[in-house]
C-alpha cells in the first residue's frame, strides 16, 4: 500500500488521472471499476478534459461500477447507473454496451450480483478500481461488519451512509434501504485500486483504514491487504495520520 497526501483534491485528481492515462495507453482493452459519489468528480472531471482537450481515447475501455441501489424507479436521475452515465461514461464516450452495473431492479438480487461478478470475471477483471471511502470506513457498500473475502451481493445501507447520501435526495426517506454492491474479495482481486479521499470529514475513516487493524469494522482496511493499492490524499484528509 502507498499512500501519497497531496494539498488539495485538484492535485490528488490529477495524479489519479495520470495513473487511468497510463493504463489508457498501455493497454488495448482497459477495464475501469468506477465509484459514483462526489470524492472521485474532480477525477471524472479531469478524465474529460484530457479526453476533449488531448484526444485521450476511451473508445476500447470497459467499465464496471461498484454498486447500485435497489428499488429506485428505472428513471430516477440518482439510479447509480444513470448518475455514472451521465456524469462519466457519456462524457468520456465511453460506448454504452461497455458499461456495467448490477441491475438495481433484478427480480432475483442474489442471482443478479452472481451474475454481475461473473461479467467480470469474464471481462478479465478490473485494471483499476476507482474507490471512495465512506465516514463509517466503508467502501463500496460493504459496511461495517462485511465478511473480507465477501463477493458481490445484496447489502442493507445502515444509518449513517443514508444520512450521508441523503443530499442527493429530495428528502432523507427517499434514500434507499438496499444496494447490491461488489464485495471486499471483489474489489481485492482488482489489480490497482486506487482509494480516494478528500476533506475533513474522512479524516477519521481514513486514519481507520490506513493505520487502524485490518478488521471488518472498517472495510477499506483492505486497502493494507491488496496487493497494490494507491491511497491518495488531500491533505484535510491526511490529517489525522500519524
Ligand atoms: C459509491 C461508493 C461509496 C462512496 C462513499 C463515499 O459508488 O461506493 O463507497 O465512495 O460513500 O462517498 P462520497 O464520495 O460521496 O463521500
């Protein structure tokens, strides 16, 4: 595990950046694991711009989100699925059909996530794993208490996370109850992940994970169990490393 604290979000993007070009034009068909919320949008945002301003291709790319809530209608604009379409795979043009997610609306959850983690599988695995990580030190949606080795599967978001979420909604009870989400042996098999963090309010969850004991009371501990792993740090969130 590296961890690298730079002063702000801005650098920490375009170092992320420089580390997703790299794989770009070092591999033919490079796979993405793309995390949805606000720490990876300056990334999504810089990803852009090299893409509009130095022609950086992602025509070849595929992608593979982390997770998805369940039950919110298919036209909901704060479906995961429609968030990362239109906040990164369409800018970046990424084509559609090289885009997934666990289907959210599956009528069989638990064959759905079987499914969605034998797509990866199939597709080769992830080359980088984009992750944020939650003030409860989870990531993705394991929360607290998810087993190490778990796959991709159904989870229940506990309180903390919906109240964290709740922003995206129109009210805190809109915010869904359930997700399907990969797994902490999920995104362990991916070959770089890379764990974004910035501000104050991860400080806490990010001394957890970096420096606390590897246990499932804080999932992104796993970042010291993977076998390269790239913790990148503003520094409000760096703050209380020791
Ligand atoms: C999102 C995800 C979550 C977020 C985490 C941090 O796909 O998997 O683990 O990365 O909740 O969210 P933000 O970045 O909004 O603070």
């Amino acid at each position: 595990m590296e961890v690298i604290v730079l002063p702000t979000a801005t650098a920490t993007a375009s170092l992320a950046a420089d580390i997703i070009e790299h794989l770009l034009r070092s591999e033919p068909h490079p796979v993405l694991g793309l995390a949805t919320g606000s720490t990876p949008e300056p990334l999504y945002a810089e990803l852009t711009r090299r893409h509009k301003e130095a022609g950086l291709d992602f025509a070849h790319a595929r992608a593979f989100m982390l997770d998805e809530y369940v039950g919110l209608p298919a036209d909901h604009p704060e479906r995961y699925a429609a968030v990362i379409q239109r906040e990164v795979t369409d800018p970046l043009e990424i084509p559609v059909d090289a885009v997934h997610g666990p289907d959210g609306a599956a009528a069989d959850p638990v064959a759905e996530c079987a499914r969605y983690e034998q797509a990866i599988l199939d597709a080769g695995g992830i080359d980088v794993q984009i992750a944020g990580i939650g003030s409860n030190g989870h990531i993705a949606f394991n929360e607290p208490g998810s087993a190490l080795t778990s796959l991709t599967r159904p989870k229940t978001l506990n309180a903390r996370t919906r109240q964290d979420n709740a922003r995206f909604f129109s009210s805190p009870e809109e915010v869904p109850r359930h997700v399907l989400t990969q797994g902490l042996g999920t995104i362990g098999r991916s070959r770089h992940l890379l764990l974004l963090a910035s501000g104050e309010g991860k400080a806490d969850a990010v001394a957890r994970a970096v420096e606390g004991p590897l246990s499932a009371s804080c999932p992104a501990s796993i970042v010291q169990l993977h076998r390269h792993a790239t913790v990148l740090l503003d520094e409000p969130a760096a703050s209380r490393l020791q």
